[in-house]
C-alpha cells in the first residue's frame, strides 16, 4: 500500500520539475549541522517554505528520519504510525521504516498503525520533497498526533528516544509545526517568542505550560513535546533558532498572519 500525495497542487507544486526547482531555490547553500531533531513549519510553501527551506539546510540529514506532526482532522488514532510501504510525492516513492514501526508498537500501545490519521493530513507530506532533495536513500515514520496529555506526551517522546538509541542507524527526527494563528504580527511574534524560549532550553514541560497559559495556537505543540522528549533521551543539550518568519511578508498585511519558525535541536 502507498500513499498518494494529499495537498501536491496545493500547499507545493504537483509537477515534478517546477517542484525540484522551488525545493532548491527555497534550500539556501548552508554549513551543516549534525542535529538530533529539528522543528520546520507546515504552510504552503509561497508562505513558509523559507523558513523550511533554511532550517532543512541547515542540518544534515540521515537517511532515516522520523517524522512527528499534528493531525488537523482528528481521525483516526491519537498517535498514529501509517502502515504503508511507501508515501508518493511528485519527486518520487520514500519507503517508510516498517521495522522501527513494529519496534515503536512492542516497545508501547500507545501507537496505533492507522491509515486513516494519515490519509488527508498535510502536516507532514510538506517535509517530504526538502528531505527527498537531500537524502535520496530516505526511509521515513510518519507519526501523527491528536491532543494528549502532557503526561501522555512526554511518555511517548521517552519510548521513542529509548527505541531509537537502540538502532544502529542515526535518526533525524522532525517536529512540524506552524506558530501563531490569525493574530498581528507583533502579537504573534511576542507569544511566539515565549514558546521558542521552551523549546531552545528543551524544556517539553515548559513549552505545554506556555502555550497553554498563553493561549498560544502553536498547531503542532503536542508533536513539538514529544520531539523535546525524545531529544532529551537522546543525549540533545541545546537549541538553535534558524529563522522566524509570518504570512504578512508574502500578503503585506500584518494585522493577521500566520507565523513559522525554524529550529535544530544539536
């Protein structure tokens, strides 16, 4: 079973060429950095493929990566692991990790292998073509997240960096998430800023707490826990802001943006 392409057409380009051609001009030269996770944003890419672009530059990437998002749909699974062979972008098949898959639901039941969390969700298709550019041997785990509980979140991320330190391949692990919804940019940008403090100090407890006292609409936070928590079990010591960016750049307008950022975890 393969899955098809979800939002090619739509949040990126659905021919091959033009697609290859933006993923390049969007991936600027860049010195590289050995990470263990990193934090990209979700949008089309007219609005937040910059700030993706630069953060997937940034790092090296393995030929293994797994990847974490929110699901915007809520079917399906809480934390869904897809079971398909591969995922079909324009740019070509990558094989999914089937066996770190099978590792991650022994190793807990908190996974669930669910299609259907997978099948319209976008959170995650995005990443593919920056990764398919710079790792042409990619195998990927796509994992979706519905709203859980700190407790819940932080438990996963800890089951996934256990699991993942028993691999003997390196594995990159990628957050997405998009920030601030539908507020000015200068709003955006100061509850943005409080989040990022959470996560560069890879503090997972910290960053709920802010965005939920806050009142941050940070999409993809239950993704970006579980990527914190997995991080600390993996060794990570520090973060690093790539880029910031809102929606107002590319409309002009201000007074109502969606804002992304860009981070490693080293």
């Amino acid at each position: 079973m393969r899955r098809q392409p979800a939002v090619a057409g739509q949040f990126y380009p659905a021919d091959a060429s033009a697609l290859a051609a933006q993923v390049w001009e969007l991936m600027p030269e860049s010195a590289e950095r050995r990470a263990v996770a990193l934090l990209a944003p979700h949008a089309g890419y007219i609005y937040s493929g910059k700030v993706a672009g630069k953060t997937f530059a940034a790092a090296q990437i393995p030929d293994q990566v797994v990847l974490l998002g929110p699901n915007h749909h809520g079917i399906g699974a809480r934390a869904a692991i897809d079971p398909s062979e591969a995922w079909v972008t324009p740019l070509g098949a990558v094989s999914l990790a089937q066996h770190l898959a099978a590792e991650l639901c022994e190793a807990s039941p908190r996974f669930t292998l669910d299609a259907t969390a997978h099948q319209h969700e976008h959170s995650l298709e995005v990443m593919l073509p920056f990764l398919q550019m710079r790792s042409p041997s990619l195998k990927i785990l796509p994992i979706s997240f519905s709203r859980l509980s700190l407790v819940d979140l932080i438990e996963i991320g800890e089951i996934l960096g256990d699991v993942l330190l028993q691999q003997s391949q390196r594995t990159l692990i990628v957050a997405s998430s998009d920030m601030t919804h539908f507020e000015s940019g200068a709003q955006a940008r100061r509850k943005d800023y409080l989040a990022l403090e959470t996560i560069l100090a890879l503090d997972p407890e910290g960053l709920y707490a802010t965005v939920c006292q806050h009142d941050i609409s940070m999409c993809g936070m239950v993704s970006s826990v579980v990527m914190l928590a997995a991080a600390k079990r993996l060794g990570a010591k520090r973060g690093e802001l790539i880029d910031y960016a809102n929606s107002g750049a590319v409309t002009g307008d201000e007074s109502r943006v969606v804002a992304y950022a860009g981070a490693l975890i080293h």
